[in-house]
C-alpha cells in the first residue's frame, strides 16, 4: 500500500470510529463527573442554565430520590458506553485526536462567526461578571455550557428529533438531520434569552446563537458528541481567557 492511501485508510478509519458512541461517552463522563465533583466542592453562587433547567425538573422529587436518580444516571450512562464501545470496540487511543481536533474547530470557531455577527461568546456570562466572583467561576461555568448544553440540545433534543422523524415518519437520513439541526439551534438560541438571568433579546444575539447553533449541530451530526462537547468546553473557556487576559 502506498504511503498517501494508507494515510487516507487512517485517516478514514479515525473519522468511523471517532463518531462512535460508545467511545463519545466513554471520553465525556470522566467530563461530567469532573463537573459533578466540582459543583460539590465549590458550591458555585451560580450555574449553567442547562444544567439549572435539567436539576430543576429532578429538584422537585423528594431529595433521597434524586440523589439516587443522579447516581443512576451516571451509572446508566456508563454502563451504556461501556457495552457500545466493546460492541464496536474502538480504539481509545483515539482520545488525544478527538481532543486535538475539537481544539481546532474552537480556534476556528471564535474568528468565523465572530466576524460574521459581532463575537458574542456561545455561553451566558453575564451571571459570572459581579465584581466578586472567583476568578475560577467563569471556568466552571464554560465547563457546565460544553457539557449540559450539548446534552441537551444536541444530544437529546437534535437526537431526539432526528430518531422521531426518521423512525416515525419515515423521513430519509440527510433531510430528518436538516429539519433536526434547525430546530435544536432556534431552541438553543432561545435558551440563551429565557430566565432571570436571560440575554437581553435582539436580532443580533438571537442570530449568532441559531448560526453557533447550527454549526454546532452540524458538527455533532458528522463528528459525533465527544467532538462537540469538547469543542464547546474548548471554545468557551479560551474566550474566558481571553477576557482574564484583555
């Protein structure tokens, strides 16, 4: 095999198994449950909104409930990417392109849809600006925006659209994903504008976050949730520092 086709084979290959499920979640749990570990010790003053709105449908169980509910879902969650990363058995070596890559798309992300609607940032921080934050707040919070945010709106409600229109109106593949993405980035955009803690809502906000959106849908659809959420954790926390450093 020549040296070009067997880089095309890699290269092939990393784009097949990078996508897999199963190896997604295996990479974001130890995410999650970082994040988890965190809000525990550091009883942050204030939280991603995605994670508020998912805590505060589980909040209004009786608290033994959802402490069990919580662990669960992380077991559940493991237990589930476990058994789809050995059905498929992928290679978790490929962790540290997955990483490499969704750092890149973060680096490519900020230049071009800054320039194309004004630089607002993908996450609400307007919650984390009082004159006496920690000064490790605004990274917390950018991990909660790469993670429950990605959960929610790519993950479930992208995934969840798609496999109901594909499933229950038969819809071909490519169109359930076009209608799937455009109603997951407006739900996202929206997001950003509800609540006390909302952005004020104009046309500018409203369409960098449906275009953001978007791109982030595309990416979830063709690279997978690992790619995105680490993509997402990336972008936000190199716009945080940015702001520390400017």
């Amino acid at each position: 095999m020549k040296p070009a086709t067997a880089i095309r084979s890699q290269v092939a290959v990393y784009l097949e198994e990078s996508r897999d499920i199963g190896l997604s979640l295996l990479m974001v749990l130890p995410l999650l449950l970082a994040y988890e570990i965190a809000l525990l010790l550091l009883a942050p003053p204030v939280r991603n909104a995605a994670d508020l709105a998912v805590s505060g449908l589980m909040a209004r169980l009786p608290p033994e409930l959802f402490a069990w509910l919580r662990r669960g879902l992380m077991l559940l969650l493991l237990a589930l990417a476990i058994v789809l990363a050995r059905r498929r058995a992928p290679s978790v070596a490929r962790a540290r392109w997955i990483l490499l890559e969704s750092l890149a798309f973060a680096l490519l992300l900020g230049p071009l849809v800054g320039f194309l609607l004004g630089g607002f940032g993908l996450s609400m921080r307007a919650q984390a600006e009082a004159a006496d934050a920690p000064a490790w707040l605004p990274f917390l919070l950018s991990v909660g925006a790469g993670l429950w945010e990605e959960l929610v709106f790519r993950l479930a409600l992208l995934g969840g659209v798609a496999l109901l229109l594909v499933r229950g109106l038969k819809l071909p593949a490519p169109g359930a994903a076009t209608v799937a993405i455009a109603v997951s980035s407006l739900a996202f955009a929206l997001y950003h504008h509800l609540g006390a803690h909302g952005e004020p809502l104009d046309a500018a906000r409203f369409a960098y976050r449906a275009l953001a959106g978007t791109i982030l849908g595309v990416i979830f659809v063709t690279r997978g949730l690992a790619v995105v959420v680490y993509m997402h954790v990336f972008y936000d926390v190199l716009c945080d520092l940015r702001a520390l450093h400017g």
